[in-house]
C-alpha cells in the first residue's frame, strides 16, 4: 500500500488522483484550501482530508509523516494580486515550497502538474513560474515527475466556461483534428487523473508530454 498526500486534493484534477487511489486502496490524504469537495460520493469518507493553505506548512507539515508520494495539482490561469493569488505565487512557489517539504520528510516520490502551454490571453509569466518551479523540483533528492498536459476538460471545470469546456471536448473526440494541436491539444481530465496517479505509484519517466500523458492515461 502507497500513502499519497495530494496537495490541491479537492480540486479539478486531484479529487480525481484521490479517488484514483481509494479505489485501489491505499491510504490517501489530501491539503487544500476548500478541504472535502461537495461530492457526493463513498469514496471521499476515505481520504484524510486537510483545510490548509499551502503557504502555512506549519499546519499540514505533519500530513508528510509517512507519505510515500506526493502529487501537486495546484494551480491557477487567473489572477487577483489583491488576494496574493498571482502565477509566480501560486503556479510557481506553492510547487516549490511543497517540494522542498517533501524532500525534507524524506518523500520518495514528487509528481508535479504543470502546463505544456500558456492559455490564450494570459500572461507569459504563467508558464514561466511553471517552468521555474519544474527546475527547481527537479534539483531535489527524490524521483520526480512533471507532466505537461495541454488544455484539460471535463466535468467541474472551473476555469473554462461551458463553451469552451465543450469545445475542448469535442476537439479531444476527434483525433484527425485533435493530433494536429500538439502541445495544445486538450485531453479529458479523467486521462490527466490517471497519468498523474500511475505516476505517482512508478515514476519511470522525468517528463512527460502531451502524447507521453494520452499513453499513459488510457
């Protein structure tokens, strides 16, 4: 059995990883800023969940006693600087920070979800604070993993509006169209839950791509 402590736990993608892992049985907490998501589903009375910011690890740092792996899927492609959400705060040193937590409590395995591109109209700092942190985790004693998806879609998708989370999903459908996107082409999030999940539990590859995320995640 495989202790997970997935850092953005109640969120898009990582409920996903949770309930990933729960149904294989393995012990499973979770940090995040909502702790338990409004899901009505058995599998949630079986992760451990914690309500924390990711900047206090004085309040989750006990959350690592044990883990074996540790999945972060925080992230954001919108900004409010007057609530201390920007991208190099919360795409790059949340990521950092959580990292270096993890190599101190002696965690095995690092997965970290980063971004292939930028979405359109948002600033380049987005992925360059993704990139930042990707450097930075893979300077630490543990195995790591980055994945690099493209646009995710999906039911519960919260930074997409209905539209375009139906667009993306119509594109995925069609591979003629959807391969021809490269590092752009959306993939569903329940691909990016598993890729992330499979990783966490054998971290065989350093980085994985778009095309590296749809094989694994089959």
């Amino acid at each position: 059995m495989t202790t997970f402590l997935v850092v953005g736990g109640s969120g898009f993608i990582g409920r996903r990883v949770c309930r990933l892992a729960v149904r294989d049985g393995h012990e499973v907490r979770s940090v995040s800023r909502r702790g338990q998501p409004a899901v009505d589903a058995a599998w949630t009375d079986r992760v451990s969940w914690t309500t924390a910011d990711a900047f206090r690890p004085d309040v989750w740092r006990d959350r690592l006693d044990g883990a074996d792996s540790v999945v972060h899927s925080v992230g954001t492609i919108s900004e409010s600087p007057a609530d201390g959400v920007t991208f190099e705060r919360v795409n790059g040193d949340a990521a950092i920070l959580t990292a270096l937590e993890a190599e101190r409590a002696g965690v095995g395995t690092y997965v970290f979800l980063s971004s292939a591109v930028k979405p359109p109209g948002v600033r380049n700092a987005y992925l360059s604070a993704k990139r930042r942190a990707e450097a930075a985790v893979a300077d630490l004693d543990f195995d790591h993993v980055t994945l690099r998806p493209g646009p995710v879609y999906g039911s519960g998708q919260p930074h997409f509006s209905a539209v375009v989370n139906a667009a993306f999903r119509v594109i995925g459908s069609i591979p003629p169209v959807a391969s021809r996107l490269g590092e752009s082409r959306p993939l569903p999030v329940e691909t990016v839950a598993r890729a992330t999940y499979r990783s966490a539990l054998e971290p065989d590859e350093s980085l994985l791509d778009v095309e590296d995320i749809r094989s694994l995640g089959r």
